[in-house]
C-alpha cells in the first residue's frame, strides 16, 4: 500500500500529538477527566493528519469499547499467556476484554461466537478455533475479526501464528545435532484439521526436517489431543511399546501434552532425558520451573497477543486489507534433551 493511502491510526494521533494512545481513546469516548487543553491538542492533530475514527466497522458496532477473545480451552495456559498480550493492548486504550470458553465441537463454538456478535462486541479475537475457513471469511464481513494461531491466507479477517514449520524443525534439528534419529511426534490429529491450524502445520515441519535430516524411515505421529489427559495417553502407549520399537526422543506438539507424557514416562520408569528426550513446544510458565527443566519452543506468546490486538483495532478503525503475521519461533533448552544412551 502507497504512503499516501495508508489510514491515520491512533497511534499516529498519539505521536502527532505527543500524548499517550490512552490519551486519544478518552478523547474519542468523551471519557471523564481529559483536559480542555488536552482535548484540543488531539483534535487538532486528527484533524492535520484526517484522521477518521471508527470510520467503518466500528461506527457500524455502536461504540461498545468491548473485545470479546474466543478460546476452546481454558487448561491450556499458553492461552492465558495470549491473553495477557491481548489484554495490555486494549487497557491502554480503555477497552474492555471479555473472555469467553467453548467445549469443543463445531456447535458450541459457533454458538458462543454468535452470542459475541449479539452483544454487538466491537471485534472478536479467535484462539485456535476449529472450522472450515469459509465460516471464519462470513464471520470477518460482518465484524472485525483477528485469529490467533491458525495460518493465512485469508481475506476478511487477519491471523497471527508462530511459524510453525520453522519451530518444527528447530525441534528436530536439535534432537539430532545430539545424536538422536528415531524421534517421534505428539500429533494433534483429532478432528480432522485445516491446512491452516497449527496441529496441522507443526506436523508437517516435523515430516519435513525429518526427511531432511534421511529420517523418513523413523517418522511416527502419535495420535491424541494437544492436552494434558492425551499427553498421559500418549505417554503410556510409548511406555507399553517393545524397547526397539520406542523413540529415543520424542517432539511434544505442545507444552501441555510433552508434560502429560513427561509424567506418564515417568511414572513408568522411564527417564528424562536419558532413557527419551522430550522438546515442548509453547513455553508456557510451568515449563521454566526448575525440576521439570522442558526443552521447548518460545513463539513469544504476549508479543503475539499484543500484535493481535493491534491488528484488531486498527481494523476496528476501518482497515480493509487483511494482514498475516508469522511470529519467529526460538529454541530453549533445558534439561529434558540429551544424547541419547548407547
């Protein structure tokens, strides 16, 4: 897009003036407490820079300063981690997020989604949810949407993902720099995903740096759900197999599945990381506290909630265009990966 069509954003107002972006929202909201002498200074601003506010969407919303977050699971912590982000962003503008909790399935997600519409919310931030990107396009040309884990492209609505494919293999390309070459993968394979959903991707970075490396041989999806009940399935069904046949390492899908499996393994008698390593993928809290020590990977979940939020409202504000954000994933390692025993 060409300079002279890009939109004046709040953010532009805030520096044009030299106030705050909270300082600009009270002007927009007539909220109590903003000086005479403030107040003018930041309609002069919106008024060189034509600034239009809430010029489209939002003036079609009714001004209810509200975004409403969409999640399918409240035990996952990494999503509180994204809502942390999402929540930092919108305080500072005087919005207020309401978080609201599916059980899964297509029908109860799309029920709660209808009733953030309803209540005619200003914009959604969707985490994760399931469904065919078709429903989301529908969803996105009536209200703002902003979808956190799921990949692009899309037209109607934007997205914010790690970049699953890279963080993939950063996983594998560590377990074999330590020697490792039978190296399993906790595969979110239920439901039947889109091309887009981060289950989805992961398991494609996994089968891609493994047939990298000459590995091919040793791919394994283990089947299950990214969650701590299908972590200790998974766990015991490594445990159950014949020595031979089991891993040497093993890559987590998730945090909260790879500590799932870490204590089913455990609980078996099998040790970390010198009987199986095990990488995570997330980096939630639990995973830094020192006696569990997960390897894994940090996708920079607050960085992404906050880039979330800001896409939201600068769609709130009347961008059109759809934005595709890929987050950098990072490796941290810690105690649970290690060469593994001869």
């Amino acid at each position: 897009m060409t300079e002279q069509l890009k939109r004046a954003t709040i953010s532009d107002v805030a520096d044009h003036a030299g106030v705050s972006r909270a300082a600009v929202s009270k002007v927009l909201r007539n909220a109590y407490g903003v000086s005479p002498a403030m107040r003018t200074k930041v309609e002069e601003s919106m008024a060189l820079l034509n600034y239009r506010p809430l010029a489209l969407a939002r003036g079609m919303r009714g001004n209810s300063y509200t975004l409403g977050v969409f999640l399918v699971d409240l035990s996952n912590t990494f999503f509180s981690v994204l809502a942390e982000g999402i929540r930092d962003v919108a305080e500072e503008l005087g919005y207020q997020v309401l978080i609201g909790q599916a059980r899964q399935g297509l029908e109860a997600q799309q029920k709660l989604i209808e009733a953030m519409v309803d209540r005619r919310m200003d914009g959604l931030l969707l985490i994760a949810p399931f469904g065919p990107n078709e429903e989301l396009e529908k969803l996105g040309r009536s209200i703002p949407v902003v979808v956190l884990g799921r990949h692009g492209p899309a037209k109607h609505f934007d997205t914010v993902a790690s970049d699953d494919i890279a963080g993939s293999a950063l996983i594998v390309d560590h377990l074999v720099s330590l020697g490792h070459e039978r190296i399993s993968m906790l595969a979110n394979t239920q439901p039947d995903s889109e091309p887009g959903m981060p289950q989805t991707v992961r398991r494609h970075g996994y089968d891609q740096a493994m047939e990298k490396h000459g590995l091919a041989r040793y791919i394994d999806h283990v089947p299950g759900r990214w969650g701590t009940e299908s972590g200790l399935e998974a766990g015991r069904s490594l445990a159950a197999r014949p020595l031979a046949q089991r891993p040497s390492a093993l890559h987590g899908g998730a945090d909260v599945s790879a500590l799932g499996a870490y204590t089913a393994l455990f609980e078996a008698g099998i040790h970390i990381p010198d009987d199986m390593s095990i990488v995570g993928y997330d980096n939630i809290p639990a995973t830094g506290l020192p006696p569990i020590g997960l390897s894994t990977v940090d996708q920079s979940g607050v960085q992404m909630g906050r880039q979330a939020a800001e896409l939201l409202l600068s769609r709130i504000e009347g961008r059109t265009h759809s934005e595709h954000v890929l987050v950098p994933p990072r490796l941290i390692v810690r105690k649970t990966s290690a060469p593994p025993r001869r």
